[in-house]
C-alpha cells in the first residue's frame, strides 16, 4: 500500500476518535453549568456568559434585586437563590434563648465561631419561614436552595467539630412528647447522658425529623407562592458511614426522608477544602455513593437531581488552575446533571481559572 492510498483510512480512524472524544466532552445530561456567589460583574467585563459557557447563576436571597435578575436573563441564564436557614447568628442579639445548649446544659459555644440555633425555637423558625416566603413572592427566581440546614457544628473542613446539641428545655419536652419516651425528672446533664445512651436510637431519628419538617414546610411554601420553582440543597458531602455516620447522628440530615420534598442535592464536595486537595475524584466518588443513597441516576426523566458545587476557589488549601478542568470532569459525571462551582467572590481575582473553566462548560455544551 502506497502512502497515499492508506491516508484516508487514518483519517477515518482519526475522526471515529476525535468524534468519540466529541461526544463524551458534551455530556449532553449536564442541563446546568452555573456560578455560585452573585452576578459575575467582572466576568461580563470579558464577555457574555453564553460566551463562558454558564446558563445559571446562584446567589445569596439577600443580595437579588429585580435588575440583577433581568440582567441575567438577558444572558439566558437561570437564577438561584441560596437561603440561610440555621445560620442567622444575629438572631441571638435579640433572642438569646434560641441559642443551642451543650451535654453541660449550658450554651454551645460556636464550634470554630461557626454559630447554630436551636431547631425547635419557634419564634426563629417563623422568622426563617416568613423570609423564605418573601423571597419567592417578590423575586422571578428559577429554584432556592437551603443553605446551612443542619445542627450547630463546623463541619465544612477536613477535621470537623461537631458538638452534641441541643439540650434546652423545649427541645427534651418535645422529644419527650412527640416520641412518647418516658424521662426522669433529672438535671440536663443528666438527661443529655441518657438521650445520646439509651435513647440515642430515637434521640437521633427525632432529631432528623425535626429538620425534615422544616424542609417539608419550606415544600409547602413554595407550592402556595412560586410553584414552578425547585427546591434544592446545599449538603455535607459525607456519605452515611464518614465520621461514624454523623451525618444523621451529629449534623441531624436524613436525605432519604428530605427527598420527599426536595428536587436538587447540591452536595458539597469541596475537594481541597475537605482534605482531598491532590485527588478530585473523590468529588464523583462522594457524588457516586448520594446517587446509590437515593437512587438517583441522571436520567432527564427523573424528579430528584444531583447538581453538585465543586471547589475552584482556594479555600483551606488552593485549587491550582492546572486542576480545573480535573475538577469539573469529576463533578459532571452521572448522576451529577448540572453543576455549579465555588465561589465568585474568589474566583473573580483569578480569571485565569474562570477562563479554564469557561473553555470547560462551552465543550461539555450539548
Ligand atoms: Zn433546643
């Protein structure tokens, strides 16, 4: 065989392999490439977002305006809001007694300043509710996602801090009364012995259930005032085994029972924050268990999806911009359809990565 005549089997071959290269970029069940942290201001300065790639932006409730909504929408993107459930510190300056209480019966002091509040205050869950309402009246948005919805504890690094809580008054009557649990009239110490020894069973599965009806009361909301919306969540990226399952025994998150009433699981793998700085595919790894955990394949047709927020910026340790492209290949794979990276507050400094990242979300475009 001449050279000519076996040139067009190599570029046969060349394009079955530059094809198959093609298709597997596009992933085509990713429908959401998004920023988090608010209008990417200094990102519109070098182009649009089509340009970029991202068809969605999630930001702070507190930071949207109606312009800033319509100004993304200009750009085709869709619009997030992220909500702050059990995290408004400030409450406590006016009502201290919504503060979480420690095995000692005193205030918890906030593990690594990271303050909680207690999960049965009522007066605080209907300020948190009220809020939630109000966003979704007032603004054109596309979905919320609750944001800190777990116990008073810092678990958003390698080694957490995870104290036992809440022991006040109203959260062991309510224990008592709502699981029907006989108590002794004792001292809180002595009670919080008793509820994380032999009661520590029904302790921890109340526990659970007193954040899911948050999370099916915040469902109810945004059925009555902007149905259309989704409801997600920004959660530990723990599986159930990690830290001898603290994510239902300390954190009190009990995914199964929450995906009656949510659409999206933001899990939160952030890589190098989390002690996995040389090894991005622990992102799809953790990602890989919640799709197991809640059968959840990234299948279009499905009602529960899994849109994680992966690490660009450099938090506890740095993303280097060589690890980009690494991280959101890990954080686009099934069961993942969509995915949103961390955060433009950092990000807008280091535009290099964002242009990487940019060069990313437009190959993986359908
Ligand atoms: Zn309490």
């Amino acid at each position: 065989m001449t050279r000519i005549e076996c040139m067009p089997l190599v570029l046969v071959c060349l394009c079955i392999v530059t094809c198959w290269v093609a298709a597997e970029d596009k992933r085509p069940h990713i429908a959401i490439r998004g920023i988090y942290g608010g209008v990417p201001v200094e990102l519109l300065e070098h182009g649009t977002l089509q340009e970029f790639g991202v068809n969605a932006i999630f930001m702070g409730s507190g930071g949207i305006t109606d312009e800033r909504i319509a100004l993304l929408k200009t750009q085709g993107a869709k619009v997030f809001a992220e909500f702050n459930t059990m995290h408004v510190a400030d409450y406590l300056k006016e009502y201290p007694d919504a503060a979480p209480i420690g095995v000692d019966g005193k205030v918890s002091p906030p593990p690594h300043g990271w303050q909680g509040i207690c999960p049965t205050h009522p007066g605080y869950r209907r300020f948190r509710m009220d809020a939630f309402r109000e966003v979704l009246s007032k603004f054109e948005i596309d979905g919320i996602w609750l944001d800190y919805h777990h116990s008073h504890a810092s678990w958003e690094r390698a080694e957490p801090d995870m104290p036992d809580t809440c022991f006040c008054e109203r959260c062991v009557a309510q224990f008592r009364q709502q699981t029907k649990t006989e108590l002794p009239n004792e001292t809180t110490p002595q009670l919080a012995r008793r509820l994380l020894g032999q009661h520590n069973d029904v302790w921890v599965q109340w526990r659970c259930d007193v954040f899911t009806d948050w999370v099916r009361e915040f469902r109810e909301i945004i059925d009555e005032s902007r149905p259309e919306a989704l409801l997600g969540t920004f959660h530990c990226p723990w599986t159930d085994t990690e830290f001898d399952g603290a994510l239902r025994n300390k954190l009190a998150i009990d995914l199964k029972a929450q995906a009656e009433y949510l659409d999206v699981f933001s899990i939160m793998p952030y890589h190098a924050r989390f002690g996995h700085a040389a090894d991005p595919s622990w992102i799809s790894r953790q990602t890989a268990w919640l799709g197991k955990h809640l059968s959840i394949k990234g299948e279009p047709t499905e009602r529960h999806r899994i849109w994680p927020i992966v690490q660009l910026s450099d938090w506890g340790e740095t993303v280097s911009i060589e690890q980009v492209r690494s991280v959101i290949d890990h954080g686009t794979r099934r069961p993942a359809t969509g995915v949103m990276v961390f955060n433009w507050g950092s990000l807008k400094g280091q535009m290099d990565k964002v242009s990487e990242m940019g060069d990313y979300y437009r190959a993986i475009r359908p």
